[in-house]
C-alpha cells in the first residue's frame, strides 16, 4: 500500500457559506487502490469536501489535486475519471434501468452500442441482471441503490466517490455493497466512500473521522483504535442485580465513562489501575474482561475529548 | 464550448420518454392547447350580438325605419320599442338600451341630404371593446341605408374600423385563433419546459449532469431542444384544428408561420431558463411561470389592442416577445403576411431572443457553477 502514489492531495482546503465554515482547513491524502472511508455525523462537512474534490464546488481557500493536478482548473480532464454517487437519489424513477443507464452513458459521450454490453456486464456484476427493464420506482430501495452504482460506474471511472451509498438501506444490501467496493478496490479503483455507519469503516483501508468541518482523526482503523485506546474498553457484566451506584462511581472516581448494554455496562476506561482498585472493592458485585475497541469507541471518544476540551 | 450530438441525443430519448410515459405531461402539452382552442373558437367568442338599440327619430321618418328594419336584420341589434321624446342618457343608465342613435332636430333625411349634419351615437362603454364593435355596426348599417336611399355621403361622417378590413365578418374565431397560437404555446413551454429543468434540481438529478462531463451548453440544449419541437408542434396542431374545424382562412405560407413560430419558441424558453435559474422546486418554477404569463399575456394584444393600452405601460408590449408573433401569425394567416412588416418584427422578435438566450445562458452558466 504505502508504494502507492497519492491520487488525492487536499492541503488546507475551506469552504465557507457565508460566515458559516462546511469545511475548515482539512488536510488529508489518498493512495490509489485503497477504500478511504469519510466518517462523520450528518452535517460535518463530509458531502462539501467530495464536491470539492470532483469539481462541483470551488473551494474558499486551499488547493485540491488529483493526480497532482488542480482540480478547479482542470475539470474537463478529471471529470471523466471521476464516478460520483450522490447522497440524492439521481435516476429518473419513470425511465426504466436500461433506459436510466443510456442516458448517463451519454453524459460520458458512450454511444448506445458501447453502453449496452457495458450496462449488461454491470448489471451481472451487481448481481441485478434480471431488472434491466423495469422502471426505476418499481425497485426496492436497496435495488435502487444498486442501479445508481451501475450508473456510477457506467463509464468505467477510476476514482469512485460514494456519498452514504448504503444510507437507509438493509443489512443484506450493505454486504453486497461492500462485496462490490471491495471487488472495485481490487481492481484497482480508489474508492472514496463517506458513512455514518461506524461498522462499515472497518472495511475501509483508511479512515478520516471528521466533525464540525474539522478532521479529528486519521489512519487506518488498527491505528486509530490503538491512538485513541491504549487501554482497551471494559465490559462489565453484574453478578447481582444491576447496580446504578457502580455507573456513578465510575463517573465520580473519574475512571472512565460508561454506557449501558445488555446485562451490564460498556466502560471506555480513562485509570486502568484506578479501575482495577474499584472492581476489588466491588468484589461479587460484578466481572469484567477487556474487550477490542470498535470504531464507534473510536469515533464516541474523539468527539467527546473534542468537546471536552 | 463544446456539444456532442450523443449526448444531445441522449437528452432528446430521455426528454421524450418521460413526456411520452406521463399522462398528466401529454395532457398538459396537447390537450390544453387543444382545448383552449376550441373554448375560443365555440364559446368565448366576443362577437357582439343582441345589442339593445334605440333609434330616436321622428314617428315618420322613413330613414329610422330602415335603419331598425336592417339592424334587426343583421344579429347584430333588437330595437327597443322607444318614442321620440325619451330621454337618451336615462334609456342607456336604465339598461333599457345599449346604444342609441339620435336623429338629429330636423330629421335624418334633411342631415344625409347635407351631408354633414351631426348624427349621435350614445353607446354604453362599459365594455370599451364592445362598445368600439356596436360604433362600428352602427356606422355601417347607417351608411347602407343612406347609399339605397341614393344619398351621397360626405367622406368622413362614417368611417370603419381599420380592424374590420381583413375580418370582414367580424368573426371573431379568425382573430383569436392566430392568437392562440402564441398564447398556448407560449404557456406550455414556459411552464412545460421550466418545470422539467427545476425538476432535475428538486429531486437532485442535477447533481449527476454536473459530476458528468456534461457542458453548460448541452445541458442547457439537451434541456430545451426537445421542447422547441414539442412548441412547434403545437403550434401546427392549433393551426390544423383552426383551419379543418373553424375554418379560419389561412392565406400565409407555411413557412413564415414556422419562422415566427421558431422565434417565439425560443425566446419562451429563454424565459423558462431565467425562471430555472432563480427557483430551486417545481412549483417555484409553476409560480415564477404564471408570474410572468399574466403581465405577458395581458400586454400582448391578444385580448386588447395594444393600440388601446396607455402609453405608459406600452413600452412594455414591444418588449414582450409573444407582442409580436402575435401580430405576426395575425398578419400571416389571415392577411396573407405584409413582408415588411412581418420581417421587421420578426427583427425586433430576433433581438429579443438574443438578448434572452444571451441572459439565459449567463445566468445558467453562474448558477450551474
């Protein structure tokens, strides 16, 4: 991974809306072929930063390139590399599949006879072939999305930007979408993909956590677990009857915070001796064993430091 | 600046099929229309008919006889049963009648013999259009009985109304139906086409014809072209229904109907592109249409003249693009086309587009940005 060249190179870029500031000086990279996943809640800027980097958006200050290329000044250059699939349903629901598919094909200027076998190869590659002449707002939600992937790749970008592709969609639908992300990447696409769904950013190569227009953290998911815990989460199970006074000491005693789940509490510890002191003088009242932090421990605890400072 | 007859292409199969799929489009783009068409054509007809008239002259004057018994002849009058004495202006306020003709002290006979003597006419003008038609009934009918009676009229005392000249029935189905034409399609494409565009915007289809190599020149194409050739179809589909059905004259040639139509049909789109720019939802776009239709409407000379249209908002007519095709279909379709004229509007038409199209696209170009 790390031979990999940059295709992506945003150095401080801002957008501002008025006084409002979307995006406020990120900087950030992305290696070719890798999965980079964009995390954040809605609002904190991921959607301006993919516009700016397909050209959609001029930015306020600071410089986006791809391929060590100025975006806003060499639109008509990347624009037919680039495969964006936006946050906003983008197939016409009154045409069907096939005709959804000639048309985006002719925004890249690919004649019909070029498109079809294309969108027929797509449509296997999706696992979807046998909707090809239905209209659009016959599909299911997940089906939809699909399509609008096809449509994204349509014209066979190498840059894939997929703006919360899986937002609202099912379980089964979201593993056949990363099959496909996953499949994209090894193929040698760099795929950008934003989600607020902490469990899918474990599939990505690396991660941008975002908030508020500002990049609170960087790297792969292994170094962002092992940057934000040194000492790994607690899961308490209780032996007794559920305490409300352990939560509260915890919080007291400044060992760490808490959340409740099924039969006991989720303890992100900040004082792993301190804590370890307190479960002996709680001796019968409950168990723990330290666990592996997820992405959303991750992503809880970068906000909260955040916000805390 | 650059166009790719495949995506252009593209855009057209695209256009089409949605319109071609959605019943409530094909309805609006070719019922309405054809609808309008016949109301105008059947019913809202503002031909005068049944007007009450008076005629105040001696009991035995010959000429008030013929010119009730030929009034009544006409459609146009009912007599009312009046005598000598009645007080005009009271018949007129008392809607006992709409017009009254007023003999004058010494008699019809000795004024047509003169020549000159001042014959009144009190109308009811509430209705200035109305009133301008009854005017002209009455001057004719008045100049037909004194021409059998064999007197020679002094020229000036009754004159006809420019208008009547090529509508010789004053029917008014061949006047408004040229008309029409502008009006419906203007209204069509203006809504139609505005509509289509800011759809793209609402439901975020946009956003993909911006990621895509698309040009600010093909999409604005690709999003108005096909409406051109829908706005001249309706235009031969109104043309067609006005001459196989109300059998208005068509004494034009086709060709000069397709110029004028060409033209206002572009410049209907420039407008709906303005519109797009400012709106970002569908029924903005229906709100910004209607907002500019009726103003547009009112001051091109469909319903009123604009030669009856005070000055100070006249200047706006001879900015309005449907002003002059409306004048122009007139002109062709039923007079045959006067050629100066109908090339110099087409020149002020031409200049208008241009100076829309070139905003249009500006303003497009900033907004798509």
């Amino acid at each position: 991974m790390k031979t990999e060249p940059n295709v992506i190179e945003v150095e401080n870029l801002t957008v501002a809306f008025g006084d409002f500031k979307a995006v406020d000086g990120i900087s950030f990279y992305v290696k070719r072929g890798e999965i980079f996943g964009f995390l954040g809640a809605n609002g904190a800027g991921k959607t301006t930063t993919i516009r700016c980097i397909c050209g959609l958006l001029n930015p306020t200050s600071g410089t986006v390139l791809v391929d060590g290329k100025d975006v806003s000044s060499h639109t008509a250059v990347l624009k037919p590399r680039i495969g964006y699939m936006s946050q906003k349903f983008t197939l016409y629901p009154d045409l069907t599949v096939r005709e959804n598919l000639l048309f985006a094909g002719s925004l890249y200027g690919l004649r019909r006879k070029d498109i079809k076998p294309r969108a027929e190869e797509l449509m296997r590659f999706i696992g979807l072939s046998q909707h090809l002449n239905e209209p659009v707002k016959l599909l299911s939600g997940g089906v939809k999305q699909m399509v609008a992937l096809a449509a994204t790749l349509l014209h066979n970008p190498d840059l894939i930007f997929l703006d919360e592709p899986t937002a609202g969609t099912s379980p089964i639908t979201r593993a056949d979408f990363w099959r496909l992300i996953r499949t994209l990447a090894q193929n040698g696409k760099t795929v950008f993909v934003t989600t607020h769904y902490m469990d899918e950013a474990e599939y990505c190569g690396r991660i941008v956590l975002m908030e508020r227009g500002r990049i609170i953290a960087t790297g792969t998911p292994e170094e962002l677990k092992k940057q934000f815990f040194p000492v790994p989460p607690v899961e308490l199970v209780f032996t007794q009857p559920r305490q409300a006074s352990v939560r509260e000491d915890l919080q007291r005693l400044n060992l760490g915070t808490a959340e409740n789940f099924s039969g006991g509490l989720r303890v992100r510890v900040t004082d792993m001796e301190g804590f370890k002191a307190y479960a002996q003088t709680r001796e019968g009242v409950f168990t723990y064993r330290p666990v592996a932090p997820t992405l959303e421990d991750v992503f809880l605890k970068a906000v909260s430091g955040r916000n805390a400072q | 600046m650059r166009v790719r007859p495949v995506t252009l292409k593209g855009f057209f199969k695209k256009e089409f099929t949605q319109i071609l799929r959605d019943p409530k489009m094909l309805f609006a783009i070719f019922f309405i229309p054809l609808i309008q068409t016949v109301m105008f054509g059947l019913a809202l007809t503002s031909e005068v008919k049944n007007v009450e008239l008076a005629v105040l002259a001696k009991p035995n004057s010959r000429v008030a006889r013929d010119i009730r018994a030929r009034a009544q002849a006409s459609g146009w009058f009912k007599i009312s049963p009046v005598t000598q004495t009645a007080d005009p202006t009271l018949l007129i306020e008392s809607h006992r009648a709409e017009a009254v003709l007023i003999a004058p002290k010494e008699g019809f006979e000795k004024a047509l013999e003169r020549g000159n003597a001042p014959i009144q006419l009190l109308v009811n003008a509430t209705n200035a259009q109305r009133a301008q038609q009854v005017n002209g009934y009455v001057q004719q009918i008045v100049a037909q009985v004194a021409a059998e009676r064999g007197y020679a009229l002094s020229p000036g005392l009754i004159q006809l109304d420019q208008r009547i000249l090529f509508n010789h029935n004053l029917d008014t189905t061949s006047y408004m139906i040229p008309a029409l034409m502008v009006m419906s399609t203007f209204i069509v494409l203006l809504v139609v086409c505005g509509m289509a565009i800011a759809k793209e915007k609402e439901t975020g289809t946009m956003e993909k014809l911006i990621a895509s190599p698309c040009t600010v020149e093909e999409i604005m194409l690709g999003k108005t072209l096909p409406y051109f050739v829908i706005g001249l179809v309706i235009v031969g589909l109104i043309l067609f229904v006005g001459v196989a059905w109300f059998g208005i004259p068509f004494r034009g040639s086709l060709w000069l109907v397709a110029v004028n139509a060409g033209l206002f049909a572009l410049s209907a789109l420039a407008v709906a592109l303005i519109i797009s720019t400012v709106v970002s939802t569908q029924q903005q776009a229906m709100m910004g249409s209607m907002l500019y239709l009726l103003p547009g409407i009112l001051l091109s000379g469909v319903f009123f003249p604009v030669a009856n249209i005070p000055p100070l908002f006249r200047w706006m007519c001879y900015l309005n693009p449907m002003m002059y095709s409306v004048v122009n279909f007139r002109a062709v379709i039923l007079k045959g086309g006067d050629t100066a004229l109908f090339w110099s509007n087409c020149f002020w038409l031409t200049g208008i587009c241009v100076v829309l199209c070139v905003l249009a696209y500006k303003n497009f170009k900033s907004t798509l940005n």
